[in-house]
C-alpha cells in the first residue's frame, strides 16, 4: 500500500514543482553573510591564504558565487582584529616596490570535492584580470560563476587580422568592478570616462579618428589612478591594464593599440599631437576640464573640430554627431 501512495504521489505531483527543481540545479547563487555555505566557502580558502602570507586572516567578501560544485570568490583578507595586512612583510613586498602588487584583493577558485572545498587557484593584488581565462584547462570551471556571468565573453584573436567586435558593456563592467580608490563620482571615476568617451565619438564624426582607439582611451586613460591629485604615472598604469585585458575582454590590431598606448601613457603629460586619433583622444578628455572649474583652451586643442568646441564653451549643439556610436548621446554623459 505504501509503494502504491508514493507512486501516485510521484504521478500527481505538478509539473511546475519539477520544473522548479530542475531549474535549481545548474543555477547561480550568492550565499548569504552568515549562511552555512557562505562559511563553507570561506574556511575553504583560509588556509590556502594562510600559508601564502603566514599569517591568520578573516575575509571581507566582496563576492561569492556558486553554482553545484564550484565557487568563485573575490575577498579581501584581513588581520583578525580586521586591520589591514602590511603586505611588505609578506612574499609580496618584491612585487610592491616594483610597482606590480594592486592591493590585498584577492581571486580565488574552488570546487567542492568529498565534501570540502578546495582550493584550484587564487591570486592576491594581481594587475591583470587573472580569472578571465579559469573557464579554460587547467580549471574548466563553468562560465556562468565567473563575474558577469553567461554575458562574459572571450574575444581572442590570435592572428589579429580580422577584429571581433568590443563588446564596450561587459568590458566597461569589468573595469569597473576592478578595485580602485575612486568613488563612483570623483572627478576622474567612470562619470567622467562616459562624458570623454561621448566628446570622442562626437569629435570623430569630423576628425577621422579611429573610434575603437578613442573608446578604449575614454575607458582605460584614468582608469588605474590612485588618487585625485597628483599621479603621474597613472596613464602608464591604464595603459598596462589595456595590455591585459587585450586579446580576452577585446582585441586591436597591433598599430592600433599602439596609438591607445601612446594616448594613455602621455595624456597629461603632452600639450598637443598631429596624430587625429591620438588628438581626438586627448582633446576629448580637456573638452570635460570643466567638471573641475577650468575652461577648455583652444590653443591646446590637437584638432581644429576640438578647438571650434572649446570656443563655442558647449559641446551640446554637436552630441547628434555621437548617434552613429552611442544609443543615446544626450544621456551618455553618467555611468549608470
């Protein structure tokens, strides 16, 4: 009798309940502070940081997902009492004085074998993005956990005659989520690439410049600075970054990312170029000098298109010109 009630339990349950069930496997979730997974996760990975750094830590979790067996995780590890680690007296110090250490966030992977999470890989301050490629072998971990999930794509060309198209969302979302000082709207933070990106896609309407060149500038050009004021080196820090994340996040031929080289590495440093994507670059970033209370100079405007705007004061009257871009110029001004 029994063995009849639990198949007819079996015939008479909903479809919808198994679709359900069906759907929770495979998914991506993120643990909730305080969740017995959470806490899995985490006890997982401490001793691998442990050991690598000698010391005990706690973590700030900036993200974890997981899907079935496998977890990602972006953490900052911390001193128990959850003062900061002075890496110099760790293995790192070497890569801190030579300029290729970016702070105590860490990346790690892991999968869940015997009922315990191990360690497959982790970096601690990498200046790349060092799980772009965790997806491939050695790891093969799925797609779907790394950040961005199934909207992540790899745009490898390796001869570099034909480019893929830059997918400009999930690339900016990748720069973006990168650690950094600035809060979402310091004068040199993402608002302030989105208004040089919208002035660049206008300025190229007449100058002829190479719009992917001009894009990438707006993005990658401030991007790894480490404070408001004085940096100098931060153009050359974007520039490095671009270099990384070329060939995963997008792709340019080699005398094209050469010009976005140069136009990061000396955008504060040069007053003016011949060159029209080089200058449209440079000249899209002083044209946004008055978030800052200064007025755009004609005479250190590399395009004539470049001076004609900073005479006029506003670039308004020329946003149309940025339609063959961007979806929408006159919004384009604020990273959302």
């Amino acid at each position: 009798m029994k063995i009849f009630i639990t198949i007819l339990a079996l015939v008479f349950t909903p479809i919808s309940v198994i679709t359900v069930h069906a759907k929770e496997q495979g998914q991506v979730t993120q643990p909730a502070s305080g969740s017995a997974l959470r806490k899995a996760v985490l006890d997982g990975l401490r001793p691998s940081i442990e050991a690598d750094i000698k010391q005990k830590v706690i973590f700030i979790v900036d993200k974890i997902r997981v899907s079935d067996d496998w977890a990602f995780v972006q953490v900052t590890p911390v001193q128990p009492d959850s003062k900061s680690i002075d890496f110099r007296k760790t293995k790192y110090k070497e890569r801190m004085d030579e300029g290729v250490f970016d702070g105590a966030t860490t990346w790690a992977l892991l999968r869940k074998k015997d009922n315990q999470w191990v360690v497959l890989t982790f970096q601690i301050g990498p200046t790349d993005v060092c799980w772009a490629e965790w997806d491939k072998a050695p790891y093969n971990c799925p797609r779907k956990i790394l950040p961005y999930g199934d909207k992540y794509k790899i745009t490898r060309n390796t001869h570099r005659t034909t480019m893929t198209p830059i997918d400009y969302e999930n690339l900016w979302a990748a720069v973006v989520d990168m650690p950094s000082h600035r809060d979402r709207y310091s004068v040199h933070g993402q608002d302030h690439w989105k208004r040089v990106e919208r002035n660049g896609c206008v300025l190229t309407a007449r100058t002829g410049a190479k719009i992917d060149v001009v894009r990438l500038f707006s993005l990658f050009h401030d991007s790894r600075r480490e404070n408001e004021g004085w940096d100098p080196d931060h153009g050359k820090r974007g520039a490095e970054l671009a270099m990384a994340m070329r060939g995963t996040f997008f792709d340019l031929t080699d005398e094209d990312f050469d010009l976005l080289h140069y136009a990061c590495v000396w955008h504060t440093d040069s007053d003016r170029h011949a060159d029209p994507t080089i200058g449209t670059c440079w000249d899209a970033d002083r044209l946004d000098l008055g978030r800052v209370g200064m007025i755009p100079d004609p005479a250190y405007m590399s395009t004539d298109f470049g001076a004609e705007i900073a005479t006029h004061g506003v670039i308004q009257p020329w946003l149309h010109l940025a339609g063959a871009y961007l979806e929408n110029p006159m919004t384009h001004h604020y990273y959302r």
